[in-house]
C-alpha cells in the first residue's frame, strides 16, 4: 500500500536524493495499482495523505529548509490525491490542521506543505462553493494559534508566509477564487472574520504576517465593522473630540463614524471646521490629518463647503506657529490642496485658490511650495489675463525663499521653479503678464548675479535660487528689452569669469551657478537678435567679455566644456550677423586672433568653427577686414586642412589678387585632396585666375591640371570650372593645348561634357586663327568624326560642335567647304543646315544670318586675344620670369605699402564720405560708362520711359511704384535687372526692349559705349528676356513632392517660385538654367533633409547663392542633426531656423 511505502521512507537527504528516481516511479505504481485492483481508492488516498503528513512533521528538523527532491515528493503524493475521486472534504482539512495545528510552523517545509495541500485540491475554492462554514472556522481558528512574530524566522520565510496568508489564504483581488475572504463568506461569517480582524489588529504592530490581513480585510469587506447606530452619541463625541487631552484612539474612533456617516459632517460642518482649526493650531497633526482625510476629504466632491473650507485655511494659516508650518504643509494641508487641485471646482472659486496659493508661498518653509503648486496647476480654471496684476507678488514670493540654505538639491524647493515656469507658459498666452513679472525678475536677477555678499565677501546662492534664475530669466519682457539690460548681463558674465579666474582652486565647481549665468548667456544672445542693430559700445564691452572668457580653460577636468568656454560660443555664433561695419569688427580683431592661435597653436580644432562662422558673415558685410586674412586662409586650408573656409575665398579675389597668384600652385595640388566641396571652391578660384591673368598659367601647371581632370572617372562640378578656366587659358595660349587634346577629348565622348566641349571649342578656334587652314582642316575632320562615331552624343554637345565648326568656318571658309560632303549626313540639324547654307553662299533666314552675325562677333573678340597672343608668343617665358620676380619681391612691396599706409588711410576716409552719399549697391552692377547718361533720359517722364521698361521685363505695379519713391528710379530698375542676370544677357535683353518700345535713342548710347569698350552686342541670343520668379527652391530630389506642395502654396500666395522638376534635362544646360534661376531669385528656400547636406548638387547651389549676396531661408522638412554635417554646416548654423 502507498502509506506504508511512504512511512518506510528514509530522512537522510542524501540517500533519498539518491533513490528519489525509485520512489517517484514506485508511487506511480502503487497508484496505478490501485485504480486497477478492488480497493477503495478515498480510504486509500486518505491514508497515503496523512501517511505523507507524518513524514512531514517526522522531519528531523523542519527549519532547515529540505532538499528540493522531498517537496517535490510532497507535491507528487498530494497531486496523485487529487485526482478524481476525491477524498472527502472535511478529511482534507483534518489532515492539513494536523499541519497548522503544530506548535512552531513559522519555516519553509510546513508552507510549502500547506501550499500544496491548498493548489492542488483548490481548497479555499471548495470551501467557499460549498459553504462548508464549520470547516472555515476550523481552519481559521488552527491559524490564530500562531502569532507570526517578526524576526521569528528569517526574512525570506517570513515574507512567503506573509504573501501566502494576505494574497493566497485572504486576497484582496476579486478575481482570485481559490481565497477564503470572498464578500459572501465574510458577510455570512462576519462575527468570526470579525475576531481574526481583531486578532490581526492586536499582533499588527508585532508581526508582519498579521498585519498584511488587516489591508486585505479593509480592501476586500471595508464595512466588515458597522458605523454609529446612535446618532445622538456621534454628535456628543464630536464635541468632545477636541477637547484636552485629545485621545488619539478618540479621534482615529469617531473620524471612522463619520466617514460612514456623510450626514453628519453635512449637518455640523461648521463644527467640523472648527475640529480642524483647534487640532491644527494645537499642533495634533497625526489626529487633524486622519480626521480631514476621513471626515472632510472622503466627502469632498458630494457635501464639502469648498469655499468655507479655503477660507478656513487661508484665515488660519497664517497663524500657525512658525515650528509648526513645516509639518502642518507636509501632512495636513497637503494632501487638502492636492484634492482641490485635482477636483473639478465652480470657476467662481478661482480668485479665491488663487490667494490660497499665495498665503501658502508666504509661509516660506520648504513644504509650502509644492502645496501651492497643486493650486495653481489646476487647467482651464484661472482667469489669468484678469490675475496677470498678482503675478508680482508671485515672484517676490518665490524670490523670497533665495534666504533658505540647503546643501543638496531639494525636490520641495524645486516646486519654485515649477511655479516660475507655469507664469512662463501663461506669459506666452497672455501677454500681458510680462508687464508685471518684467521689473521683479530683473530684480532678483541682478541681485542673484552679484557675486560678493555685504561683506564683500564671495557670495554663492544655494541650487534652488539658480534653478530660479534659469526659469525667471524667461519672465523678462523681450519688448521691453533695452541696450542697459544688454549691458547688465554682460557685466554680469564678465564679473562672474573673473570671479572664477580669482577663486581657489579648491573650491569645487557649482554647476547649477553655471547653468544659470550659461542662460543669462543665451538670453543675451537673443537680445542681440531683438536688437539687431548694437551699439558700438555693446560691442566693445562684448569683445572684452569673449576675450577674457577665451583667456580661460576650457575644459574641466573631467572633461566637459567649461562654462567660460560656453558663454563666449552662445554669444560669438549670435553677434556675428550684426558686424556690419570696419569699425565693430576691429573691435573684434584680437577675440578672432585669439581664437585662429588656439585653432592652429594649441590643437583646438572646434576653433576653426568659430573662425570660419565670423568670416563668413564678415566676409559678406565688411570684405575689406577679411582681405587682410586671405593669407592666413590660405594656410588653414593648404597647411592645416581646414576646408571649410575655402568658400570665402571666391569673394575676395578681386580684394587681393597678388595673393592668390603667388598660391595658384597650392590651389592646384589641392585640388587632388579636397572633398568635393572645397574642390569645386578651389576649382572656381583657378577658374577666376584663368579668367582674368590667364598668361599666369604655365605649361607645368597646365600639366598637372590635366592630371587632376584625368583621374576623374565622372564629370563633376570642379571639372566644370577647371575647363571653363582652362577654355580661357587657351583662348590665349592654344599651341600649349595640342598634348592635352585626348584629354579634353575623352571627357566630351565619354561624359558628355560641355564645358569640357566649350574648352575644346576656344582651343581649335584660337589655334586655327593663329596657323590657318592646316589646322583648321585637322579640327574640322576631328570635330566631324565626333559627330559620326557617337551616335548617342547629346544635343548640347552636338549643338557646341556645329557652332565650332561654323567659328573656324568663319576663320577660314575654304577648309570648312572641303567638309561640305561630310556635313550633309547632319543636314537635318538646323545647325548643320546654317553651315551648308553658309558653304554654298545661300541667302540665309533673319534667324541664320542672326546665327552667322554672333559666330563673327565672337571670333572678332577671340582673335583680338589671340592676336595678342601671337605677337608675345616668344615673351611667354619673360612674362613668366617676370610674374616669378613680382612674387619673389612681394615682400619688398609690401614694406613700401606699410610705409605708405598713413597716406591711403586718408584717401580712404575722403573716398568713404564720397561713397556715403551715392548707393553703392547700383555701383556694383549697372555699368558706369552708360548708366549715367542712360538714367537722365529715362527718368523723364514720357509714355515710353522707365515705366514701361519695367513692365516690358515683367515686374510688378508694387515693385515699380516702390521704385518710383527712389530719387533716381531708372537706376532702381536697371540695378535689379542687372543684378539678376549676366551681363551680356542684361545688356542684349535692354537694348532689345528699348528697340521694340521705341526708345532708339537711348539704345544707341548703349551700343556705341559697349562698342568703345571692345565688345559687340549680338543681334540675337538664346535668353527669355522675362523677369525670373523671386523664389528660388533649393531641394534634394527624395523630397520632391514636398516641395511641390510648397511650391503650390507660395504661389497661391503670390510668390512665383523656381525649381527643377527634372524636365530640364541634365548636365551643363540644367546647371546653367540654375545658375540663372538662382542669380534672378530675391531669396532662396534651402528644404533640408539628411541628405541634403551630403548632396553635391545642393551644396553647389547654397555655395552659389552665398556668393551672389542671396538670402538664404533654411526649411527643416524632416528631424536632424542641426546645424548639418559638412560644408554646409559652418553656413546653416549662422541662419535661424
């Protein structure tokens, strides 16, 4: 039988581990035995349970927790127990009380035991079902035997009898079943529930165990124990309550009574105010806070007197001793303001909350803070517009706890800030808040900045005043921003650095201080945009501060940025917009030498950040300063690498050419290692060399160019400035060309290159106008092959070989007709027709003869170079040698111009009070040897005068009327014109219009003064003479539908916009159509995304837009790292976003 095989079972651990694999098979046995042999299977389990119970309680000793291998015998003979049929239930509990009903079952093994017993036959649940009462009692009363006492057993087991008992036994969730404190056994058995309540409560503060049943009872019956039946002795007791001695038992009685008895408190609650005032101001705090959270408080929402209970507590707040308010805020009124605050109340209440928040703040302990700000967070309560006047007494309140010290951050304390902050967030909607918050905050700013105490002695604010700081700084009114409060900060921060610069090394960094002087900083650097135009005493004083602070560590020890360090980088990236003037900028000089030998000297690179960002507005607004630092660009970018100035340097070329020239090697090795930003730079600048000294470029140059342009695999935007540079050296200089043809050949066949076709193009005509018809035969048959062997070539490239043809036909008509035969296969292109028709003397079309006019027009330009050319070919190598000995004696030069310096400063005073009066704008694009002339006649009123040019070129009645308004209004429109097109195009698209509106007369000055110059105006020229959309979208292609809506909104707006649509083709033509949409744009919209700042394409239009003086607006279209990555990065991070 299987209680025999149990009895016989050993208690040696050891050995029953070892024959643990033997009994738990034979158990299996014994009880499949058994179903299948004729024995009564509930007396055979019956016994086989109080059997294993015996082994329990034999246990040599119980509180050394058994091997794993016996409770897992246990559980095996229980659960084989509990199968179908089951043992009676009555039999079940006298075998477990055999358990509870020992004298010490405080250990693991007897819970264990009892767990099992209670999972495995659901036994609570069986009890309960089937209303088995007497058993519960039973039960209940084997549990009271045992008083659980802490520190009885060890922690882990007391804990799992604690759990076992308050969530098993008794559980406070509903939907735990298997428990005997469900709501119908309480109710049926309420005098015995009652005792183990009573049990539990007088064992509650000696165990743990005892105490976990009375939460689960309160939680699960909280009317186990009934209220008052006598109304009479209720209200006798309330009177009594607060009478000397006050009983705690007295108060905790009654405040029960009348939590179950709302009536009561409805009926006497002026009596009940006058509980809490005596209780209160006689300092029972453990008694007032039980008797308002279960008489006053549970009853809030349905019966309470809000308003006399408010002001109850505003009259009696004030009252209260001094000791006493801390504890009173942080255990009575605490939890009443935070019920108010949550608790939907009549508006009407508002005011009233509203100086209950005050009266709080003016206790000045650090609870009060917190319980004001449960009041003042109430949403949509407040009429704050109508309260904006007492918003000054908030600060001066809260400003009035700078007096409290703490070593540590408090939370309470931060509650300050919270208060300060929520006047922030109702300034921002109501305005009219910043009235009576401005002159207080920038009080207790300025005595918060103050660095010495009465004695002179350093003075340093605790955290929370800091903390406030921060937040206060918010509450000054930005409209009434001044220059003196811009000089208050900088003091301010100026004093602060040298008080740092003066204190012990041993004192250790405060870095709430910092945060609050960092913000005083940035608040500063606001100003300066609200300002937008300083003083140039601000500006000195702000040269001094980022001086001193550069003079600095920058570091901490552990290695985080100091504060010195991050107030000079807040103010130098916000006050170099508004250097608009030589005069401010020098102020600046020895910040921005400073700063270049911390970025080259002492290896801190972030430096060139801060020194590229202030040239790049300087070099925009006052170029004259920066030509000074040409040199030392140069080094930055050739020397230490530092790339990202490299766009300046296009705009200061004409400032200091001789430098350039002396760098032009430089700029040509580093066009092998630059990214591809820098090199486009640097390829532009080789381009504007070329362009304008192209006798500067020697062979060896030459060479190495064409080294760079023939390990590139693809045609990019350098390429495109290194040809277009290369196609004005060999405008003058062809016969240095012949070695690199293949070269220049290779890029037009192989990547389509126009520009690379345009170099090709000066070459072969400046070359054939120099040896004739050998050679001009020679290009032609080349050029005529191009077009037989590439029969994908494009119609950019084909068209620039007809024109190429047609520039050497006209040199020397004879060669171009011996190619008569080979041309009639193209004769279907109507470049190729002109030619033929050319050959054969035809007459020709208006539009062919228009073609064939311009091509003699260029030649004639070109060969006025060439001829030049020819006659010096001999004194190349003495100009060269020449050009050397300049560089060589660049020094001389120099000393000779320092002594000379005092004499041009002079002349440039007088010049610079000249320029004052006249627009220097309209000296920068109209040309001066017609404008003047021009603009008299113009300006006369006619019905063909300035007006209708206007309108003819497309701009708007707005736009002409504003210029009607300029004293010289022609010059207004012709500056715009001029200024939004090439030249050459400007020009041909005036004369044009002047024609067809019959204004001859002034066409004629401009034709005979461009004639005077050297240059011809062509009959005709492929250019929409229209006035282009003063919006210009900058975009990378993955957000192209974006910016299409956009574009649909601006223009229904009434901004014309451009952009590509990917319609215009590619290559050169589209680079051209963007050059041109961006030079005629007002403003140029940069949509970024990640990627933007990564595209070539993008950077080349930003990089152009700069140069041409365009305003940039960048346009965040996705979330990213700002500013940008890259070249970009120095550009955008001087915009506001």
């Amino acid at each position: 039988m299987a209680d025999e095989f149990i009895r016989q079972l050993t208690h040696d651990s050891e050995q029953f581990e070892t024959e643990w694999a033997n009994i738990f098979s034979r158990l299996g046995q014994l009880f499949i035995q058994c179903e299948t042999e004729n024995v009564d299977i509930e007396i055979f389990k019956i016994k086989a349970l109080d059997a294993v119970v015996d082994y329990i309680l034999a246990e040599p000793n119980p509180t050394i927790k058994p091997v794993f291998t016996k409770f897992a015998f246990v559980e095996a003979v229980i659960k084989h127990c509990a199968s179908d049929p089951l043992p009676s239930l009555s039999e079940i509990i006298r075998i477990v009380r055999r358990i509870l009903d020992c004298e010490i079952i405080f250990n693991q093994w007897y819970l264990s035991s009892i767990e099992a017993f209670h999972f495995k036959f659901q036994l609570c649940l069986r009890l309960t079902s089937t209303q088995s009462y007497n058993l519960i009692e039973s039960l209940l009363q084997s549990l009271k035997k045992h008083t659980f006492l802490n520190d009885q057993s060890d922690k882990t087991t007391e804990e799992n009898w604690k759990q076992y008992i308050s969530r098993r036994i008794f559980s406070p969730l509903s939907c735990d079943s298997n428990k005997l404190n469900d709501e119908t056994t309480m109710l049926a058995m309420r005098p015995i529930f009652q005792q183990i309540f009573r049990h539990a409560a007088r064992l509650s503060h000696q165990s743990r165990v005892w105490a976990s049943i009375l939460d689960v009872f309160t939680r699960t019956l909280p009317t186990l124990f009934d209220s008052y039946v006598n109304i009479d002795d209720a209200q006798i007791d309330f009177l009594l309550c607060i009478e000397e001695p006050i009983s705690n038992d007295y108060i905790l009685f009654i405040s029960k009574s009348y939590n179950r008895n709302p009536d009561l408190i409805k009926n006497n609650f002026s009596q009940a105010l006058l509980v809490i005032e005596r209780l209160l101001l006689g300092h029972h705090i453990r008694e007032v806070r039980y008797f308002i959270d279960q008489a006053i408080l549970a009853h809030i929402e349905t019966i309470i007197d809000i308003e006399a209970l408010v002001q109850m507590f505003i009259r009696v707040c004030p009252l209260i001793p001094i000791d006493y308010r801390k504890e009173s805020c942080k255990n009575v009124i605490s939890n009443v303001v935070y019920k108010l605050g949550r608790m939907k109340c009549s508006k009407k209440l508002a005011p009233l909350f509203f100086d209950f928040a005050l009266i709080l703040l003016d206790l000045c302990v650090l609870e009060a803070p917190p319980c004001a700000v449960y009041l003042l967070e109430k949403n949509e309560f407040y009429p704050w517009k109508d309260l904006a006047p007492r918003f000054t007494d908030i600060l001066r309140l809260c400003s009035a706890y700078e007096t409290i010290e703490v070593e540590k951050t408090s939370s309470e304390l931060n509650s300050l800030t919270t208060i300060l902050q929520l006047a922030v967030d109702r300034a921002k909607a109501h305005a009219i808040i910043y009235r009576s918050t401005h002159k207080e905050a920038l009080r207790a700013i300025s005595r918060w900045t103050y660095t010495n105490d009465d004695n002179n002695n350093r003075k340093i604010w605790s955290n929370h005043v800091y903390d406030m700081g921060q937040t206060m700084l918010d509450l000054i009114d930005q409209r009434q921003v001044t220059i003196d409060i811009c000089i208050q900060f900088i003091e301010a921060l100026r004093l602060r650095i040298v008080d740092n610069e003066s204190t012990e090394d041993d004192i250790s960094i405060n870095h709430t201080m910092n945060s609050f002087f960092l913000n005083i900083a940035a608040h500063l650097a606001n100003y300066i945009d609200l300002l937008k135009v300083l003083s140039h005493d601000i500006h000195s004083r702000l040269a001094v501060l980022i001086l001193k602070a550069l003079s600095r560590p920058f570091r901490y020890e552990s290695g985080q940025m100091s504060m010195e360090y991050n107030i000079a980088e807040r103010l130098w990236h916000r006050l170099c917009p508004y250097l608009t003037n030589e005069a401010d900028v020098r102020l600046y000089e020895p910040c921005i030498q400073r700063i270049h030998s911390l970025a080259c000297d002492e290896d801190e690179t972030k430096f060139f950040q801060w020194w590229s960002i202030f040239w790049c507005y300087v070099t925009m607004k006052v170029p004259d300063v920066a030509a000074n630092y040409v040199e030392d660009f140069f080094q930055d970018i050739f020397e230490r690498k530092q790339t990202v100035i490299t766009s300046l340097l296009p705009m200061l070329y004409s400032k200091r050419p001789e430098t350039y020239h002396a760098r032009l090697d430089n700029i040509i090795d580093a066009l092998h290692s630059s990214d591809a930003n820098s090199s486009c730079w640097l390829a532009q600048i080789f381009s504007t060399i070329a362009q304008e000294r192209a006798q500067l470029i020697t062979s060896t140059q030459l060479d190495r160019v064409f080294a760079i342009i023939q390990s590139r695999t693809n045609s990019s935007h350098d390429l495109h400035y290194l040809f277009q540079g290369l196609g004005s050296v060999a405008n003058v200089e062809p016969l240095l060309f012949d070695s690199y043809r293949p070269i220049i050949l290779r890029f037009v066949v192989e990547f389509q290159s126009v520009p690379a076709m345009k170099c090709l193009q000066q070459y072969f005509v400046a070359a054939t106008l120099i040896r004739g018809q050998q050679s001009a035969t020679e290009y032609l048959s080349i050029l005529i092959d191009l077009l037989k062997k590439n029969t994908n070539i494009t119609n950019d490239i084909r068209s620039q070989i007809f024109h190429t043809c047609q520039l050497i036909g006209v040199i020397n008509k004879q060669a171009l007709a011996a190619k008569r035969t080979d041309l009639t296969a193209f004769d279907t292109y109507s470049g190729c027709r002109i030619l033929i028709d050319f050959i054969d003397d035809k007459r020709l079309t208006e539009e062919y003869q228009a073609s064939i006019n311009k091509t003699r027009d260029e030649v004639a330009q070109m060969e006025k170079r060439v001829t030049k050319t020819e006659c010096n070919v001999e004194n190349v190598t003495k100009i060269v040698k020449g050009q050397e000995l300049k560089v060589t004696n660049l020094a001389v030069q120099v000393d000779t111009v320092d002594n000379r310096l005092s004499d041009v400063s002079e002349q440039v005073a007088a010049q610079a009070r000249e320029i004052e009066r006249i627009d220097a704008k309209t000296l920068s694009h109209v040309p001066a040897h017609w404008g003047r002339e021009v603009n008299k006649l113009l300006n006369r009123r006619a019905n063909n005068d300035w007006r209708l040019l206007g309108k003819r070129f497309g701009y708007s009645t707005s736009e002409l009327r504003h210029w009607a308004l300029q004293v010289d209004p022609t010059m207004a429109l012709l500056n715009e014109w001029f200024m939004t097109h090439k030249t050459d195009e400007a020009t041909y698209g005036l004369v044009k219009i002047l024609d067809e509106i019959g204004r001859q007369d002034v066409a004629k000055i401009i034709r005979d003064a461009v004639a005077a110059a050297g240059d011809l105006i062509p009959d005709d020229m492929p250019f929409d003479i229209k006035r282009l959309p003063p919006v210009f979208l900058s975009y990378q292609w993955d957000l192209q539908q974006a910016v299409l809506n956009l574009k649909s909104h601006l223009e229904e707006a009434g901004y014309a916009c451009w952009m590509d649509t990917g319609q215009m083709g590619g290559g050169d033509k589209l680079f051209a159509k963007i050059d041109g949409g961006i030079r005629g744009a007002k403003v140029v919209i940069c949509c970024m995304n990640t990627a933007y700042a990564q595209s070539e394409n993008c950077s080349r239009e930003v990089h152009l837009a700069v140069t041409t003086g365009k305003p940039l607006i960048p346009l965040q279209m996705e979330k990213q790292k700002w500013p940008p990555e890259g070249a970009l990065g120095p550009i955008m991070n001087l915009l506001e976003t």
